[in-house]
C-alpha cells in the first residue's frame, strides 16, 4: 500500500505523465518553428522563394496536422491522427520507432505456404473511430503477420525524379552476371499501364503522390478526390462530407514531402572512410545498394537500385503479392541510415551491423566477401555507412 505521505507527490508525477504525453503526442509545429536550412535533417532540398516557403510551410503544418473525428479521421479504421506521430526521428518528415510499426496479415498455412490475402486484404489496423460497431481487426484465418517499419520521408521528391527505364535497366532476373543478386523491379498495373514500384517496403507504390494518398486513407483514414490511379479512398461510411482532405491542403502536402531534402553526407575527415567506400564496392554491397541513380534533375545518391531483392532465408515467413513474393523487399537507401534505427522491414536488426548480419540467399556471395575482411577493413566499412 503507498504511504499517504507519498500521496501528492505521486498524484504530481501523473500530472507530469500526462503533460508529458500531451506534449509528444500533441502537434508540434506552428508557423514560427523554424525551417531548418538547406543542407539540415528536415529542411527544404533547395533554396526556395517566399511563395514556395510559404507552401512548405503549411505543407510541414497539415503533415503535423492532429485530425479530427469531425474532420473524417478514420475510415472507419485508422493507425494514429497524424502523419507526424510516426514520421518524425530524428526530425519531423522522418522515421519511426518500433512502437509505430504497421501491421500485415494473411494466411500461408502455418508456413507450408502458399501465401494467400484475405478476404478485405492484409491491412490490419491498430485503432478504430469510437463510434463504429466492432469489426475483427485481422481475419481469424490469419496464421502470419509482418510489422513494417516507419522509413524515413527525407530525400523522396528526388527518388520521385528517377524514371522507370533508369530502375528497368538495373534489372538482372535471372542472375546473368553470376553475382548471385537477381534483382527485378516490381510492375504495378495503374490504369491499364505498367509502372515501376520505388516507394514502400516492398516497392509496391510508383509515385510519391500515390504513396501520399496511400497513407492518408491507409493511416489516418481520409478521403481524397479521385486522381485515376487507384490509391487512397474517395469515401467512407462516417458523417463528413467528402473528400475530408482538402485538394489544397493535400497539395500543400505532397509539395512539403516532395521538398524535403535528403539527408546530407556528415563529413567525417578520416581518411578511414574512403577506405570503408572502396571496401563497400569491392565486396559488392554496391550491387544492390547503387551509390547513385540518374534523376531527371541530376544524379540522386541513395544507395539503392529500387529493386525487390530476397536476402531472407528460404524458411522465411512473410506477406507476399504479386511481383514482391514472400521475402522479397526493396533495397533501401541507405542515405541518413546512422539516423535512423531500427532496421529492415519490421526492425528486427537494432544497429546497422544486425542488418548486414541477416543478409543471406541472394546476399550470399557478398556476406562471404564480408566474412573474409579483417577487422580494421570492417571498421572502415562501418565508418563510411556511419558517415552516409
Ligand atoms: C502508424 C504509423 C504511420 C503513419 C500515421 C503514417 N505512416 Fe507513412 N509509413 C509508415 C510505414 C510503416 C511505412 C512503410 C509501409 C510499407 O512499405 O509497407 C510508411 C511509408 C510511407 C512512405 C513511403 C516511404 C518510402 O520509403 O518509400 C511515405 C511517402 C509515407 N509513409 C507518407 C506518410 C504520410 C503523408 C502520412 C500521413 C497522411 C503517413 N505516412 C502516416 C507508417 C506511418
Ligand atoms: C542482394 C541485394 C543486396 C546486397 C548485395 C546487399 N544488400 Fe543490404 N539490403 C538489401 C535488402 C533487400 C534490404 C532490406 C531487407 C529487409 O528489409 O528485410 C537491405 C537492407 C540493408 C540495410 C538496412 C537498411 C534499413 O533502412 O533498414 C543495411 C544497413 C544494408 N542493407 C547494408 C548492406 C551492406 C553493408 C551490404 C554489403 C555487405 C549489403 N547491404 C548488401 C539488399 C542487399
């Protein structure tokens, strides 16, 4: 039993829980927070002029946006109020922790596959609107779920820039170079047309702007005016008008997420780490994280080929779809990766040596390359990924 001389005190502390969450979980954005410069975590990918500030930063305010019940938050399903409760370490517009993580689910019939969806799909969601009637969150029939990992926004406008012939021509299906990575990029039918995926886990999404729609009807529940190409929801079955998200505020939006400049190389002068970037090449971890791209504005150095890889072991379980079977996932970039733990799909690796530790399969003559180095090589290697 607590001492009653203890009393106030602790009714103090849970004033200071409570002011405490308010504060994490509140909008913390207004329009005097500064906008970082260009070259800063978070801040604008270029020098823009006071119009285009002034959209950036009503885009960065509707990101931070806490919605509201009476503003159509839900679907009736949701997974938080707010873009900024998971995209926001180390700064807003970023990653997220494992406490933000996503959920898929279907069935593969307890790992003898195949793995099938659901009916009502492999979107599970953590919250629902408190004034819908209670509905399974997951299919009873459900034997396998796969979180997902909140990944960081930074960078994405300029991905966005990289066109899918420039994706296609990494592309090497059947292993004709003998490096044991088959990477192929994942085709999604828009309209009738086939697109390169680049965003998302499994690069199941083609357009930033999809993605956007994607996650404002996906996480937050809104709905959006039809664009054509299939992603968000044009209505719902609460009792706000449609589109709940306005065309501006969405335009305000995609304009913020598609400025958000990636993040800069820190600098460090040791000389170790151009040795670690020579290491990264030579032992073919550049096969599928490819230093630089070609966008239409310039190269864009994100470490990646967009591609669907499988580096999981072949008793794998997880959610598959057509043209990103089970275990396969795109290569992330790596750019910013020091700042942004946890790692791989669903976080399972804490620091970045975890993850190039649970690279196997397609990964498998690389990782021997990497077993082969000597320590002071590995710190090297270790030293540029830090410096990325
Ligand atoms: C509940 C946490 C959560 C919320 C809320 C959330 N996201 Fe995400 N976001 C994620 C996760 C997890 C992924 C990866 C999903 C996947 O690929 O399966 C993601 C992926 C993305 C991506 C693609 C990233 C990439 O590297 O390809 C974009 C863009 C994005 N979110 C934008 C938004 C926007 C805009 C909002 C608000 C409308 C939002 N997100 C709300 C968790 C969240
Ligand atoms: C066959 C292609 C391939 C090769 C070769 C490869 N990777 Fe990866 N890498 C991937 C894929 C795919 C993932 C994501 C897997 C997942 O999320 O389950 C990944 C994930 C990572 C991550 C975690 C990134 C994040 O944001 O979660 C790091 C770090 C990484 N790789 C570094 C390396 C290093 C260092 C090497 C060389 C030793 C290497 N990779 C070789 C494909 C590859």
């Amino acid at each position: 039993m607590m001492n009653k001389h203890y009393l106030p005190l602790y009714l103090f502390g849970l004033l200071v829980l409570c002011l405490t969450i308010t504060a994490v979980n509140a909008e913390i954005i207004d329009d005097d927070t500064p906008v970082p410069p260009v070259g800063a975590l978070g801040g604008p990918d270029r020098v823009l002029d006071a119009a285009e500030l002034e959209q950036w930063i009503r885009g960065r305010r509707v990101f931070d946006r806490d919605w509201q019940l009476s503003e159509g938050l839900g679907t009736p399903d949701l997974n938080a109020d707010s873009c900024r409760s998971c995209h926001q370490k180390p700064v807003i517009g970023a990653g997220g922790g494992l406490d933000v993580n996503v959920t898929r689910f279907g069935f593969d019939n307890e790992g003898a596959g195949p793995f099938e969806d659901l009916p009502g799909g492999p979107v599970a969601s953590k919250l629902r609107r408190p004034d819908t009637p209670g509905r399974e969150d997951a299919d009873p029939m459900a034997d396998i779920f796969e979180q997902r990992q909140t990944p960081s926004i930074l960078g994405l406008g300029l991905i966005d820039t990289i066109s899918d012939a420039e994706v296609l021509s990494h592309e090497d299906p059947n292993d004709n170079n003998g490096d044991g990575c088959r990477g192929t990029a994942h085709m999604i039918d828009i309209a009738g047309v086939l697109e390169v995926g680049k965003f998302g886990w499994k690069a199941q999404v083609p357009k930033l702007s999809d993605f956007l729609r994607d996650a404002s009807t996906g996480e937050v529940g809104l709905t959006l005016v039809d664009d054509g190409r299939g992603f968000g929801a044009m209505s719902d079955n609460d009792n706000v008008a449609d589109p709940e998200f306005s065309p501006d505020d969405f335009a305000d939006m995609l304009f913020y997420c598609a400025h958000l400049g990636y993040p800069q190389r820190a600098g460090n002068p040791d000389p170790q780490v151009a040795v670690g970037e020579e290491i990264f090449t030579a032992i073919g971890c550049a096969i599928c994280h490819i230093p630089e791209m070609q966008g239409s504005e310039g190269p864009v150095p994100l470490y990646s080929d967009l591609l669907v890889h499988d580096i999981h072991p072949d008793d794998f379980r997880g959610v598959g779809e057509a043209g990103a079977p089970v275990g396969f996932f795109k290569t992330p970039p790596l750019w910013g990766i020091s700042g942004t733990p946890p790692y791989l799909h669903d976080g399972r690796a804490t620091t970045i040596e975890d993850a190039i530790l649970m690279h196997e399969d397609e990964a498998d003559l690389v990782m021997r390359a990497y077993f082969a180095l000597t320590d002071s090589e590995r710190e090297a290697l270790m030293l540029f990924l830090f410096d990325l």
